[in-house]
C-alpha cells in the first residue's frame, strides 16, 4: 500500500517542485546526472510504508553520511556514457565489425563522425568502468548496507572478457569492433546495472551530503502498531537558525492543541512536522536531532485552504469539504498524521468555535491518527477534554510595545492576542486618520 499525500498536503508543505521556491525537493536536489535526478524524484514521489524498507534505505544513507565520498563523475562524462551505449550495434560480432568498419570508411572518404563519436563513446565508457572498479574498491567493507551492489561490480569487474577492455589504453580498430559489441550486447544487462548504480551513488552522496552540512539527522521507523512519533530538537528544514522542538505522540495522547499569537510560528511549527512525517518515510535525512515514528498510512494538512471561484466555493465551504475529505480518511480506520491550521477562519466566530471543538473533540478519539490543531480561538481550549488531547503553545515575549517571539513549544495555553498591537505599531490608523488629499 502506498503512503498518500494528497495535492493540497504537497502544496501546504512545499515538498515537491524542482524548480519552485524553496521547495524541500530543491533542497535536496545537488545531484549531478540526469538519472541521479530522475531517482530523487521518484523517492520524492513515493514515500515507503514498510518499516524495514525505510530503514535499509536510512542506513545506506548514513553509510554515505559517514564515509564523506565525493562522486567520482561528472555530468559530461556520466552523459557521453548514456549516449554511447544508447548507439545500435550488430547483433553479431561480425555485423557489429562490419559497422564499425564502415563507419571508420566513411570517416576517411567523406569525413563521416559517426566512428570518431563511437571510439570516443567507447572511450568514455572504458574510463568511467575503470574510474567505478577503482570507487567500488572504497566502499568493500563487511557488513555495509550497500554491500550487496558492491559484489555486483566486484562480480563484472571479475569477468575476464572485461579484463583486458579495463586495461586498455589506446584501441586499434578490431579492439574498437570487439570492445564496441561485447558491452553493447554480451553485457547489456549488466551496462543497465552500471547506469543504475551510478544514479543511486549520486543520489546517496547528494542527499548525505546536504544532511551533513545542514545538521540533519535519520529517522528510525517502527511498525505501525507500534503507534508513536518521538522527536527532539525538530526544525524547519529550509530555515538555516531554526528553532528546535521536541513533540512526542503515543496511542493516549495523540493531539496537539496549538495556540499562539499571529507570527509565534504555528504554521511553520505544522510544517516542520509535517516535512519530518514525509522526509522520515522516504528514508531521507530529517531536521531534527532524534526521530522515532511508526508508518503511517498517509499525511493530510489543511494549512493553505483557498476558495475555488470555478466551482462557485467560498473559503469556508471550502474548508468544510476539506475537513469532511480528511475526516473520511481518518473514519476509513487508516493510520494518519493530520495538520489543521486554523480550523474554519473563513466564518464567524460563534461558528468558528463550536465548529472548531466539535472536530477536535471527535478527531481525538481516533487513537491510530496523530494530530496537530491550530487556532486563534483559545476558549475551545477551555471546553476540550483533558485525556489524549496535549495543550501547547508558542510564546510572545513584549519587549515594551515591541512582540518578540520564541519559538520555543510551551506547555498550556495561551491568551496572547496582539494582533491590535501589530496594526498600531505599523500606524495604519495614523495613515487613515491623516486628511484624505482630494
């Protein structure tokens, strides 16, 4: 079963888009070859739901985190090797000599570079093989989580028919017709590997690199009965100086009631957990010191709910559809992680809190799903049942009638309302009072 993320989550997050803003996509994506991108994507793509699976992945990770390696190819040379092998050959070595023959006739009569582009390819592919069995020498060490695609190439690099092409310096015609055919048909297959491997090397070196410089952490999973979420010193990825949080989630306790004033940093509290939840189930490295979770089946946010004109939906219509869509899933007895910031601000405030404890409250009985909740609303704080529901807040600190903020996740709740104060401080009262210049 797949781990779901649906458009709204994705966008709410800024997970995905490889040329957006500061997507996390981009902050991962240093690759260096067009396949090392494509596999960035599909992991972005598709998350992992098996515990086991997530973990092997983290540990290669980790293996590349630790070894600190530098990818030992360029992306010219990674695409001359793509082109070469992407070149037809004979099915035979006799039809595959007689092309490259002729190519080379042709090169002499009429200046033809179809043979000069293959020797070149051909080349190129030598270097990259002998560059890749002097890498995979590196990376032999016992019990390494990516020990198994290291004996693939110690096995190629073995065969003897390969021996004497890796030993190569220069290449006569015959050797170009031999060599030409014996890796375009005799190891088709294993050519694949190669490419596949170089992605995956690119993609590992990458995205440990990123974590190292950025102070990113791994993840363990748990089975998903296990049913916890544990993190320390849990930040925004894409903030340099973020700050630190721990949150913990179990079966009795499995709801964050958030309060904090305008700009305490609710949403991107939200965010950062959300992007750990999905970060954590790809195997990817996660801002964060410590992380223990359980897999969930999914991660729906409700952050950006915006009104659909096409569709004739106001913005409060349209948080009530998102609610009900969210609400499905969490009733269909799905494990889930579900962020909601600010609950139906698109209505009245009577409304707005009746509506607002009447979800949290129901929410908080499902015990296999997580929950973040945010709101302005303190009082339905007040109404909330204390057992499973977990009171937060982000703290103001007045410096005089200047708000400064913490960041830091506090016990409780709060009554901090300084939106009035921010308006005055910017005097847009001051400007409207001023006589209107007709």
């Amino acid at each position: 079963m797949s781990f779901v993320a649906d458009k709204q989550t994705l966008e709410d997050l800024n997970l995905l888009g490889k040329y957006r803003p500061h997507s996390i996509f981009g902050i991962f994506n240093q690759v260096k070859t067009h396949g090392g991108g494509r596999l960035l994507e599909s992991m972005f793509n598709i998350p992992l739901t098996d515990a086991e699976a997530i973990n092997t992945r983290a540990g290669i990770f980790q293996y590349f985190h630790r070894r600190q390696l530098a990818f030992p190819f360029s992306a010219e040379q990674v695409g001359k090797v793509e082109n070469y092998l992407g070149m037809g050959t004979g099915a035979t070595r006799m039809t595959a000599a007689a092309s490259v023959l002729k190519k080379k006739l042709m090169g002499s009569f009429i200046r033809d570079e179809q043979y000069q582009q293959l020797y070149e390819g051909l080349t190129a592919t030598i270097v990259l093989l002998q560059t890749l069995r002097a890498f995979v020498d590196r990376l032999e060490e016992k019990d390494s989580p990516y020990q198994a695609r290291v004996l693939d190439l110690k096995a190629l690099f073995s065969d003897g028919r390969l021996t004497d092409a890796l030993s190569s310096q220069t290449l006569s015609l015959l050797q170009v017709a031999r060599y030409d055919h014996l890796l375009k048909q005799g190891f088709f297959n294993e050519m694949e590997m190669v490419l596949e491997i170089i992605y995956e090397l690119d993609l590992y070196i990458a995205v440990s690199g990123v974590a190292r410089a950025r102070g990113f952490a791994y993840a363990m999973a748990f089975p998903k009965e296990h049913n916890i979420f544990r993190a320390s010193a849990l930040r925004h990825p894409a903030l340099d100086k973020g700050v630190g949080n721990s949150l913990a989630f179990y079966s009795e306790s499995n709801l964050v009631f958030l309060t904090g004033a305008n700009m305490a940093g609710k949403s991107t509290f939200m965010k950062s957990f959300g992007i750990a939840v999905y970060l954590a189930h790809m195997g990817f490295p996660v801002a964060a010191a410590t992380l223990e979770f359980s897999v969930r089946d999914g991660l729906y946010s409700s952050i950006n709910v915006a009104d659909n004109l096409a569709q004739g939906y106001s913005h409060f219509y349209a948080e009530v559809l998102r609610v009900k869509t969210v609400a499905e899933a969490v009733s269909s007895g799905k494990f889930l992680v579900v962020l909601f910031d600010e609950l139906f601000k698109g209505t009245n405030v009577k409304d707005a809190y009746d509506a607002t404890l009447a979800v949290t409250r129901s929410f908080s009985d499902y015990r296999n799903c997580c929950f973040v909740i945010s709101t302005h609303i303190i009082e339905v704080g007040e109404a909330l049942p204390r057992d499973a529901i977990q009171f937060s807040y982000l703290p103001t600190v007045m410096e005089g009638h200047i708000p400064r903020y913490t960041y830091r996740l506090t016990e409780g709740i709060t009554n901090d309302r300084h939106g009035m104060m921010i308006i005055e401080n910017e005097k847009i009262l001051d400007l409207l009072r001023e006589s209107p210049s007709l």
